[in-house]
C-alpha cells in the first residue's frame, strides 16, 4: 500500500482513480451509444452512507496494532472483485464484514492471529489483494465472527540467489512490490495476472494463478521452488529444491489450497533475468476454426512462445486490438539468452499454413525496435478491463468473465456450446434481444495454450438489472458452468474454486480426493477456523 | 510378460538372459583385472532350491485364476530391483514372499482383490514391473499376510486423441508395450526411465519415475493428463484436461503415492509425434566446474535440449563413453516439427564459453546421419547397467547407484560432500583401500538439469562382503543419505521413497505435510491394506 493512499472501499484500484460524475456521465453516453444497453450513470454509496454491522469480536487491545477494527479497515476487505462483489460494493451492500481485520507483520503474529481466533471460536480469512473473483475472501459464515488477515505488511523480497536464479519472498508482496525489489537485481518473476497491480505472491500459490506466459510455465506452480506455511498445528515448510521425486509433492497440495490448509507466508519462487530480445508479431485470420490450428500447431511443435493468445474477431474489436473483423492471433518470443527472431519465423510459418497472414515481425534487442500494434493495445485494454469495470457497473452493464480448460478434441464443440447457453442465457434473463442493437455480447479469447488443449477465456456485457445484477448474474453463471462441465471443461484453469465455483468443483472433482482433502484439513485445522466454505462445507 | 519366456526369479531380465557359469567365471576374471576387487563367481540358487514359507492365505477358488500361490509367481514378485534386494535373491533368500499373488485384468477385478484382501485383513502392495530400488514392493510386515497385485494383464493402450495427442494406457502397460502400440500410430510417449523394458506406466506414476527428457518435462507427472485409480472407498478418477487451477491438484497427490492411496488403473497421458530432427554432440571439458556452469547457462538460456546428461571423466570411462580423461556432456535435440540445428549451435557456444571443447554435431532428418558416438555408447551402458550389476554380484562386487537433486548455488558443496562421504564410508565397510588398485569407485553424473539446480546421479563399486552384503549396503546407504539431507538435497529425485528412504524422507518432508497424507490415508484406506510402510508408518 502506497503511504497517503488508500485504496477504494469498493471496486479496483486507488481512491483517487474513481471517475468525477462528470466523467461518468459521459462514459454512460459512450457506451449507451456503442453497445445499446446500460448508460444511466450511478455513483456508488460512499463510505460514510455504508452501514456496517458492528463487530462481534472485540479487538484484543494486548497486541497493539496487530488488530484493527475500524470501519474502512472492515468494509474494504469484506469482498472480493468478483462483478457480484463491484456490484454490492457499489450500491453499499456490505453482507459479511469481517468482525476485525489482522495485519501481521511477521510469521510469529500470523501464529498469533491463528492461535488467538481459534481460542475465540473465530473463522480466518486469509487475504492477499483481496482480488479474488470467486468469493475466496468474503466470510459468508453466518453467526460465526470472521478475522480477515491481510498479509500486506510481509512484503520483502528477503533473499535473492542469482546462481540458481530464485528468490526467497514474503507472501503479502504485491506484483509492483516483487517485481520493483527483483528489477534492482536485474531479474524478474514475471507472473503476471490481469490482478497484478494488487494481488499478491501468497495468493497467487494459494489460488494457483496465470501468469505471464501463454505456454509451458502457464501457472505459477511452476514457478514455484518452495513454500512455507503456518498452519494451525505447526509451519509448514517445504524444502528448496529444483525437483524431487520424494512422495507426493508438498507444494502442490498448498498450491490451490486457498487458505483452507494454512496461511502461505513465504516461498522460494524461480526468477529470471530480465529479457533482451523479443520478436512479437499479429496474425490475422478469417476463420477461427483456421486460427485454432494454427495455435495448435505452434504448441504441439514445442515453439512455446511467451504471448500466444488469440482473440475472437469480436473481443478483438472490444480491446481495440483489431476492427472486430478477424480474428488476432498475438505472438511473441522472448529470452534473455539470445535472439529469438527464428522461433517467430517457425511459428509464423506455421500459421500462414493455416491460413493465417502476419503482419511484419517487430523485434527489440540489439538495437531492434519495442513491440507495438494490436498486442500493445490488448495489453493495455488487458491491464485497464478492472477499472473500466466499474464503470460498467456505475452505468447499468453487466460486465463479466469465465474461464475454462480443455482438451483440443472437445473444443469446437465446447466453444459452441458455451457461447451458446451463454447469449441465450444472458438474453433471457436480461430481457435483451438475442440478435441486433442491444443484444449482449459474449466473447472469447485463448489466454493459454498447451499441446493436448487450450485455455478458452470468455467475456459478457449485457444489460444489468437494476438492484437485481446479482441474482441476474448467479442465474446466468450456472447455466454457463453447467455447459463447461457437461463439455468436459474446467470450472477454472486459474480464477480458483472460492465459495462461487463450488457447486460444479465438487462434480469436477474425484469423490476420494475430496474426502482426502477432507481429511487431511480436519488433522491440520481441527477447530476449521481456515476460510470456512472455501473448497469444503465450513 | 511374453507368453512363454519368465521373468528371472531373482535379478534382471528373462531367465534365458542369465549367463552361463562359462561366461560368469570369464566376466569375474575381467572384473578382478580391471577394478582389483570382486572376481570369484558364484551362481545364483536356482528356483528349486529356494526354500519359501508356505502361503499364510489360502486361495480363494471363487475367482478362477485371479490369485495364485505358485511358488515362481510368489518368489519372483517378493524383491525389487535394489542392490540389496538382487544380493539377496542370489543368495536364495525371499524372506517376506507375499503370501497370494493376484493378476486381474480389469478394474473390476481390482476392486474384488481390495475388497477380499480388506475381509481377509491383508495387504495388498500394488505391483508393476517390480523394479523398485527402494523396497517399495518387499512385504516387510511382520505376521500379516500379504498379497502382491501384479497389474501386468491391464496392458493395453485403450484410446489415442491424435488432436490432442493424448491416449488412454492402461497402468500395466510396460514401456515396451505401450510404445509398440502407440508407434502402429506414428505416436511416442517418450517416457524412458532405466527400467523402461519391465517397468509399467502405474509404476512410472505411483513413483513419480525421471524419463526420457533432461530438462523441462524429466518427470512422467508432467505427461499426465489424468488417472484414475482404485480406492478402498471407491474410484478417484480425474477429469481429461491439459490444465486447471480448480482447487489442489488431484493428480499431483497420486503421483507418487507409491500405492498408499490406491491401486492405479489407467491414465490418459500426453504423447507426441516422433521426433524426425535431431541434433546431437558431446562437449568435452577439462574442469567439472566448467561443465557445470555450461549446464547451468544452457537451462537458464530456455533452450532445453532433450538430452543434457554430464558425466564425469571417471563415469565416462565407467560407461565406455569417453577414456576417462575428460568430463562430457551430451547434447541432443530434437523435434518432429522442424530442424533444431539452430539450437545445438546456441547451446555448444555456451558451452565453448566455459572452456568445452564439442565434436562435430550428428543431424538426423532432411537425410542426415544417425546420431552415434559417445551417446550411443553411454546409452547402450544405461541400459545394460541392470542387468551387468547381476553379474557384479554374482562375482562379489558391490554395485548401487543413489541420487539427488540440489540448487546450482550449493551443488559444488554437495556434490564434494557426498563424493567424499560415500568414498570413505565404502572404503572403511568395505576393509578397501581408499585410493590406487583395488579402491572403490565413486562416480557422478547429472541425470537432469533444471534453471535453478541439477540432479546429480552416484554410482558406487567396490568388493562385497560375501554374505554381508545388506548390512554392508545398508551401512555406506545410510551414510550417504545423511550427507545428502544435510547437504540440503532431497532423499530421491526420481527413484522414489519405499521403505528404504523413510529415515530421511521423514526429515525432507514438512511434518504437516505428513500428518495430512496420514489424514488422507487414514481416510481412503482405514483398514491400512495398501502397501503399508511405505511414505507412512505401517
């Protein structure tokens, strides 16, 4: 957290981002006259109107600051940043604010915030930029009084070993926080989720999220070297080591664990030196059958490029990467090594068998020229979707995302199936037209890929229904999780479970893994004070 | 198993590879000529001699030839493939046979063994190609009865996706089998560890098996789409997906569970197209320090080559792949999409910038030759490795190899430490001098090279002690291990933990980790018939 900024009690971002009225009112034109639905402008309740349950648990005074129960401290961390969460933020609605709020400092008071919730029958949420899209942080537990435990203070890059290229950092450090600290050495992690900004290293491993690169090291599970975790019967602590064939691997069963195991405070994560050569190019086709051979080609030939999304025509026209009327395929290479002009070639080579026409390779390094064009404004539109977000849902638009994984041969029919229930879906229950001005829109854009599969990426904007977007949008997320898993999808390749992906995680999942899962939570957190309702029933 | 030849009863291979008492007492003299130690060769005891305590089950007839209690089926499954575990069946001494061996040749059928073994309160140890260093199949339990369940009739590669290069291989396929079948398709796993001629896909994946690829995918758990196994409590079957970040990793916690949590029936697995470009060459350096670092700038460059095996000059004239006076590394690539000429040359200036001097580079595809050479030589020793270490014991000659894995930045500590740990401990076992004719011989080569470590690979001769053999092992074994843990590597990078790793294993793993899998065990297995000793107490 930046001194003398705080961040919005709602929605993305800083306090000193939000839009003026003036602003908004504007943007509600713009995107009335582009889209034909949403455009009557509401500012969201401010944090003087919220009223907010008075807390259950009173602040133990013998911990100094450890503890805080002030009402900003509370509200700004009783969501996550789900469109249901920006929604219920905006109008004010804050359901299930924790009753106090810890900010350790180290992992001798994140023992201490355990032991002392556990002493009071309290449930923990542990927090990391609070970007979760899937109710990870929101403690949705009835009568029973909640500590959220905000890791932000433990924010060092502790140690850096540049033989092995790794190092040891804090679990509360923020993308910007890492990636600054790692930069004056030279190196970078380069994880880079759209959350980056905010989010931090211990939810990434917590929550098992997509990083950087379109290909191979997709997940920063395999960025991963070690970790190290307080549960509530002792620390966790794996060792560092490139590899290990020794049982089952540790690390794995906290990456993804999101918080129901224990509270990630450290890991050894593998850097790199910062690249000098990149090769990036723009690849248009007609058909997106075409472009999904093309991006299947370049990955089964292990060319493993750093950037390979594809964006449908229509997302494409939405991030202003292209004129909606082809569909993108963004590529690019990169190394710190040497150049990788001839990966670019092949890759290229690849597509245009396919039908697909690059436009003219951009290179950097020695002395080449910095990447521009469509993948500089899809990166752009990529970093700004959070904030322009809310503005949506100032201005009546339903604005959303869902993601899933899945084999090549089950594609197509995925993809059509998907996009389907999902027009229809929001159609109906929006009461838009399924065709024309006004109809909603839902896109699709590959965010990985891999050889036996892809990762498809869809986007909705419709029409909200006005103190009705949240019931409007849980309707539509189960018809269109219901169509990724009977697909043979993924609830999520890198969103997490939380408490929204539940019902079609526990038909994703093998009955014995869950029961083991099971189990294995009740020996570490007997008393089950670890996020409560995540992954499990509390 | 190919109808009408035997597995031998003991050792290595088919019982028609075993040398005859010519060949024997000619390979002791050339042993005794060129090492100074070992040489006097003593046969095997054959089958009929072995004395074997009668079976403590009795076979139940309801199940046609499901169980069996011949004595070769129970003798030759009652060892695996350690040194200690072929020195004592030379010696004809099976002291913990399983009791019935069953064969099923479906899922089904290994529910009926779970379900009756569960009734009868035996274990069951799952059983694949039996080539465990480890003790991970000996029946070490005491007064329990035990049954073997040999997966070997579920051999059959069942599906293939040729868009997504996938297929669906049952757990007892052994390397041979399930490559011949997926070559009738042009297709390839390319999973080839030491064991690859008897070892099966179940096994590969219950013990997290090192194959084929040196660097990025060098564990079987990266070509693993999805498993299913069977449970005491039911069937945990995965979900076909190329990624996911839906809750831990169900996959990840059954790879390398070593049959603690199941018996493993059947995975999809990712296979590829065969390679048709390849680029090959041996580097030699005077330094071992140099060759490391050329290693280390080669993975940290991202250029992955699929071979990048260093052998130290003693382990290169071990081997018959140099004459001893240089340290070699062998580079190979290879890909079936496109010429891979372009990154041989980047990774030989790496290495010519660490002072190694390369041959001429081998291509294969466009017409090119064959590779050959030092490569070719040292595969041909790895693969012959098992079956000359049966001669090795036969003329009294102690032969084991043990492994690691450990970051670049303490390799050079790690690696003198345990050379000069296992040096000295067989020397003083072993009453044999340390240095000049006669000494042991304590070589090192690295099996798999990663961006921030290394797996270093040991191998160890020296003269047995004639009927001491085990508690000789045993003693140089439980030096080494303590060296290696201290030294901050892991107990095993790819030969799994059993019952001969527990000590240390117990001192890698975080102690929450352990009591979860306890948890999970306990859970899916609350009768303890799976395996029992292994990963956890019995």
């Amino acid at each position: 957290m930046t001194a003398g900024r705080r961040l919005k009690h709602w929605g993305w971002g800083y306090e000193d981002q939000a839009p003026t009225a003036a602003q908004l009112a504007e943007a509600g034109a713009g995107i009335r006259a582009r889209f034909g639905f949403g455009g009557e402008a509401r500012a969201a309740v401010p944090l003087e109107e919220v009223e907010v349950r008075p807390p259950r648990l009173r602040r133990p005074e013998a911990f100094g600051d450890l503890f805080s129960d002030a009402k900003y401290e509370r509200v700004s961390r009783a969501l996550g940043k789900a469109y249901r969460d920006i929604v219920r933020g905006h109008r004010g609605e804050f359901e299930h604010p924790p009753d106090l709020v810890a900010l350790p400092r180290d992992c001798s008071e994140v023992e201490t915030v355990l032991a002392w919730a556990e002493a009071e029958g309290a449930a923990v949420v542990p927090f990391g930029g609070g970007t979760s899209v899937v109710g990870g942080v929101e403690a949705r537990l009835g009568d029973r009084p909640a500590v959220t435990m905000d890791l932000r203070r433990l924010d060092r890059v502790v140690e850096v070993d540049p033989t092995s290229l790794a190092a040891r950092i804090e679990a509360g450090a923020t993308g910007p926080r890492l990636e600054g600290q790692l930069r004056e050495r030279g190196l970078t992690m380069r994880c880079f989720p759209q959350s980056f900004e905010y989010s931090t290293l211990g939810g990434w491993i917590a929550t098992r999220a997509g990083g950087h690169f379109a290909t191979k090291e997709t997940h920063v599970d395999d960025l991963v070297e070690s970790v190290r975790a307080v549960t509530p019967r002792g620390t966790w602590e794996s060792r560092r080591l490139p590899a290990s064939g020794a049982g089952p691997s540790p690390d794995r069963l906290l990456l993804g664990s999101e918080g129901i195991l224990g509270a990630i405070t450290e890991a050894w994560v593998r850097v790199r030196p910062r690249p000098e050569w990149k090769a990036a190019a723009t690849v248009r086709f007609e058909r997106f059958a075409d472009a999904c051979e093309a991006v299947r080609e370049i990955v089964q030939a292990g060319l493993d490029p750093a950037n390979c999304r594809l964006l449908e025509a229509a997302e494409a026209g939405l991030t202003g990467a292209g004129d909606g009327t082809s569909h993108l395929l963004l590529l690019a290479f990169e190394s710190a090594h040497h150049p990788v002009d001839e990966a670019l070639r092949l890759a290229l080579d690849a597509a245009a068998s396919h039908a697909g026409a690059g436009d003219a390779p951009r290179f950097t390094g020695d002395g080449g020229a910095r990447s521009g064009g469509a993948a500089e404004s899809w990166r752009g539109a990529f970093l700004a979707a959070p904030y322009l977000r809310d503005t949506f849902v100032c201005c009546g638009v339903l604005s959303e995302t869902f993601e899933t994984a899945i084999t090549w041969d089950r594609l197509e029919e995925l993809h059509a199936t998907v996009v389907d229930t999902a027009r229809r879906a929001v159609a109906e229950i929006s009461g838009a037209p399924r065709e024309g001005r006004g109809a909603p829109l839902v896109t699709c854009r590959f965010t990985h890929a891999y050889p036996d599969g892809v990762a498809p990426y869809f986007t909705v904007l419709g029409p909200a229904i006005r103190g009705g977007e949240v019931e409007q949008w849980d309707e539509i997320k189960a018809a269109v999780s219901a169509a990724l898993i009977d697909a043979g999808g993924t609830i999520t390749h890198h969103h997490a479970v939380g408490r929204d992906h539940r019902p079609w995680y526990d038909r994703q999942r093998p009955a014995p893994f869950a029961a083991a899962l099971r189990a294995a939570k009740a020996e570490l957190d007997p008393a089950a004070i670890l996020n409560p309702g995540v992954l499990l029933d509390p």
